[in-house]
C-alpha cells in the first residue's frame, strides 16, 4: 500500500494567502501581519510549492487569486477559523483553570487538618478558589491519575512510584474503646500478636487508617469485624461498647479529652504515620498549587523527621510537619 504524503503546512502562510484574498496584494497582507513583503511572498511561494499549484497571479498593481487559488483559500479560511477558535477556547480554559484549584484530601486530613489550610490560604489569597474532594486515600490517588485533581493529601505509610510527595505532618493511631468495655479497665498494654488477633471495628479497605494498621500490625492481623467508610461511624460503633477500633487521634481528640471514649495502650507496635502531600510525577505543581501545599506545611508547624515513624510512639498530641523550604 502507497503512504500519501502530508506536507507540514505553515499556518501562517495560510492566514497571509487568505489577507492576499481579502487586501489584493501581498503587501498589504504583510503589512497586515507585521511582517515584511520578501516574508510574506516566501512564505506563499514555499505553500505552493508544498501543495504543487499556482495560487496567486502576480502582477505589477497586486496579485490575483487563481483558479487554483481560490478554492484553496476557501480551504485555508476552514483551517484559520478553526485554529482562532483553538487559541481563544484554550486561553478561556487557561484563565477559568488558573482561577480555581482542585485538590483532594482523604477524610481524616479533609475532617481536621484542611479546614484551617483552607481558612489561612483564602486569607492569604482571597482571588482563588478551591474546591476539595474528599475520599479515602487511595480515591485520591485514583484522582491525581485522573488528572480529576491537582493536589492530593493522603494517610497511607506508603506513596506509589508515579506520584511524588513530601510530608506535611504527623499523625499516630490509637486503640480506642467506650468507658465501659472491658479494654477500659485493662492494666497492662496490648501487645502486636494481641492486636493482630482482636476483633475490631475498621475503616474500609483503602483508607490510609487501615492501610497503617496492617503494615504495622502484619500479615497475621485478623479481618475487621466491621468494616464503615467514616470516621464518625466508628466512633459511634465504638461508643456503643461493642467493638474496639484504631482510628486516628485526630479523630478522637474530642472524644478522649471528654471521657466518651478511653485510649488503651499499646506495646511493641508504633502507630505514627506521615500525612503527605502528593502529585504526579512529571508535573510541575502550578503557582496556586505551590502556594497551597506552602500555605499547610506553614500551619503544620516543624518538622518531623523523616524515621519518626520508626520510632517509639510519642505524646498524644499530633506533631506538625516541615516549615517550607
């Protein structure tokens, strides 16, 4: 099979063949253009060489289309309309996209750390809007791969290769039961191989939560007795005294510092975790973006050291990440 040949075709050529149409001379088309008349005579005598016809009728007071010429102006004018069109739509979506950033977060961060990201980075610049899509931290990640978003928050301990990342904050989990479950009056901490075995009430599959637990916990942990998709229906399940759960601290910071809910202590297993911020790998974090991600660290506080995970468990309290660079 014969390949036809497709010259690449100069669009600017096409736009003076059409002002030559439209003025009755290349020189006011280049004049037109802003371009000289050598410019603008080369760039037509290259379209007719690429497409093998005459175009123009050069003549002492102007040029004249051919027959030739007509038709292909008629042509060029479908082909110039059509790219003002490009242009003028894309600059429009450029300047919608550059007024509104869409970011995501997984629900512990959405519930606790990004209401004040949001309230000091709108006070800080008040002409962009944001719009967050909470989910679980892998729907983020499934988000960022969509390009559904630009800037995601997860609590997972590990972040996949195509996405990079840098930590935001430190969190840690703990084993929460209500005041009157047995838990509450144990004496002694509850050991890995305990917690492996426990029955628990869970957050879904794919919740950085759960995520932490098991890589913390191992291979031998039991499946959860219950598994909901909120925060806030754990702790509800958890209040009724049935089921023990791990959940964030963040997210029963509340309820422990009131009695609803009481900690157990843990041994031989550490709960923290780094909340990180990620993107795709190969992009460039545009200007509203950046300022976002600058604006969390900036409420997140100091740093936590990269093995702080690795580390034995700390105070209660949530320890902050890195100041921006």
């Amino acid at each position: 099979m014969s390949t036809i040949h497709r010259p690449s075709l100069d669009l600017e050529a096409l736009r003076v063949l059409t002002l030559v149409a439209d003025l009755g001379s290349i020189s006011a088309a280049a004049r037109a253009e802003q371009i000289s008349q050598p410019s603008a005579s080369k760039r037509i005598q290259v379209l007719e060489r690429q497409l093998g016809l005459e175009l123009l009728d050069r003549r002492t007071r102007g040029a004249v289309l051919t027959d030739h010429g007509r038709l292909v102006t008629g042509w060029c004018r479908a082909v110039v309309d059509a790219a003002d069109a490009l242009v003028t739509g894309s600059g429009a979506l450029s300047a919608r996209a550059a007024e509104q950033l869409n970011i995501g977060a997984s629900q512990t961060i959405a519930e606790y750390l990004a209401p004040s990201w949001l309230g000091e980075f709108r006070r800080r610049d008040a002409t962009l809007s944001v719009h967050l899509r909470v989910a679980n931290s892998q729907g983020v990640i499934a988000a960022l791969r969509a390009r559904e978003i630009e800037l995601g928050f997860i609590e997972t301990p590990t972040v996949p290769a195509d996405l990079l990342s840098r930590p935001v904050a430190t969190d840690r989990l703990v084993l929460v039961v209500s005041p009157d479950h047995p838990l509450a009056r144990r004496r002694t901490p509850v050991s890995r191989e305990e917690l492996a075995g426990m029955p628990l009430a869970s957050r879904e599959d794919g919740s950085g939560t759960r995520d932490t637990l098991r890589l913390a916990v191992g291979a031998a942990m039991t499946d959860p007795v219950v598994e909901l998709d909120s925060n806030a229906a754990v702790k509800v399940l958890v209040s009724s005294g049935s089921y023990p759960a791990v959940l964030s601290e963040l997210a029963v910071a509340n309820e422990l510092r009131d009695g609803r809910l009481v900690e157990v202590p843990l041994s031989d297993v550490d709960l923290r975790r780094s909340l990180n911020a990620v993107w795709r790998r190969g992009t460039r974090l545009r200007a509203g973006a950046g300022r976002f991600l600058l604006t969390a660290r900036a409420v997140a506080g100091p740093a936590p050291s990269r093995t702080a995970r690795r580390t034995a468990p700390g105070p209660a309290e949530v320890r902050r990440g890195p100041a921006p660079r």
